[in-house]
C-alpha cells in the first residue's frame, strides 16, 4: 500500500516537474521571440533619414533633442534651426500665440527663449543653444511639421560643439523620447480629463484638457522650467 502511494506521489512529482520545464521553455522562446522583433525594428528605424516612430512621438535624424523638449538642428549655412520636439508640441498643441527672440537677441542654452500659449496656458520654452537670433518663424506650422515649417528661430551659433555635446541624437535621442513619453502617460492616467487616446497615447492638446494646478506641474516637469502661467 505504500509503495502504491510513493509511486503515486512520485508520478504526481514528475508531472509537475515536466509541466514546470514545459512553461520555462514556452517563456523563454516568447521572450526570444519579442526582443528579436524589437531588434528587428530598431534596426529598421535606423534605416534612412526619414522620422523614425518611437511608440507615440518622432524624432528625425540629424536633430539634436534638449532635455527641456527643444530642438536643434545645423543647417548647411552653418546656422542652427531651433524648435519645440514632438512631444514638447502634443503637451502645448494649437498656439494661441508664440513670443519669439528678435533679431539680433541672444540665447543661452537651458535659459528660456520662448513662451507659448494655448488653450489658457503659457510656458517657457528653453533654448538648446548658445548664439545669437537671425531669424524667427512668425506661424510656425508646429501641428503638422514640428521638426520642418514648425520651427521656431534661428541661431547663429556660438560653440555649437560645446552646445552639441549637451544634446542627445540618434538612438539616444529615439529611446529618451520613448522613455519620456512613457513617463507622460503615467504621469496622466490618474487624471479624470480626457487626456489620454486609446492605448495611452498623449492627446493632442493636453494644455486644454487638464485643469491649471495640475498643467502646471506637467510644464515644470517637462520643459523644465519654473515659468507656467495662465494667458491673460
């Protein structure tokens, strides 16, 4: 009688171990399966210089991201391009109005440049480099092309090296932004406004969804900078 219930209990034993083995198998080829996918796409992304999606946002190449959401770009007359990234413009959306830096005005990088309204609600915008402003965008098309007609000045730059060495391209850039945009849903989903899409991508707009104390701290953290207010 014993021995019938040791063999039971042993097969009973087996059984387990094998269904344990089995799983272990399943998930380590599922887990092959979905990093080889993602490799897969990041290489495809690399490809070209066309804007390479990171979930939600884009960042092209040969633009340099500020942590403050601002962009950089050298032009071929050795001018640089400055503008507001991808997700800089979900977070503001539709401008009411755009206070640019003159001609002629100065920017330091990390200082703010730029203040945009929407929607009630202003913020400043920090400027990725240091240099002197050439030229500004009186309508910059930031809705449809952030990173094209949406940009904001120009610089003639001083020491773009050594501003350069500050900003994050590439696929630094790519997985920064991701990681930002992860770090906006979460930030938002408690939220009772409607600021999130299917799926958890950030509306375009938010500045209009969410009630002032609570855009306030999204802008301080985000854009970095102390200055948010309400438009008179």
């Amino acid at each position: 009688m014993h021995g019938n219930e040791f063999l039971v209990g042993y097969s009973a034993k087996l059984v387990e171990y094998g269904l344990a083995v089995a799983y272990l198998l399943l998930f380590v080829g599922f887990w092959r399966y979905l990093q080889g996918g993602r490799a897969t796409a990041g290489a495809a992304a690399r490809v070209g210089a066309e804007p390479v999606h990171t979930g939600w946002f884009t960042v092209p190449d040969g633009v340099a991201l500020h942590p403050g959401h601002s962009w950089a770009r050298l032009e071929d007359d050795g001018s640089v391009s400055v503008g507001l990234d991808d997700l800089g413009h979900r977070l503001v959306g539709d401008l009411d109005r755009i206070d640019v830096p003159g001609r002629g005005d100065r920017v330091e990088q990390g200082a703010p440049a730029v203040t945009l309204s929407a929607g009630g609600r202003s913020v400043k915008v920090v400027s990725p480099v240091d240099g002197e402003v050439i030229a500004y965008n009186a309508a910059p098309d930031a809705h449809l092309d952030p990173y094209g007609s949406g940009w904001l000045f120009r610089v003639r730059p001083d020491g773009w090296k050594r501003s350069r060495a500050q900003l994050l391209d590439g696929a630094a850039a790519r997985d920064w932004l991701e990681d930002q945009g992860r770090r906006l849903a979460a930030r938002l989903s408690p939220e009772p406004a409607p600021v999130l899409q299917d799926g958890g991508a950030p509306v375009h707009g938010i500045a209009r969804e969410i009630d002032p104390e609570h855009w306030d701290d999204v802008a301080r953290e985000f854009f970095r900078t102390k200055e948010t207010q309400g438009t008179p």
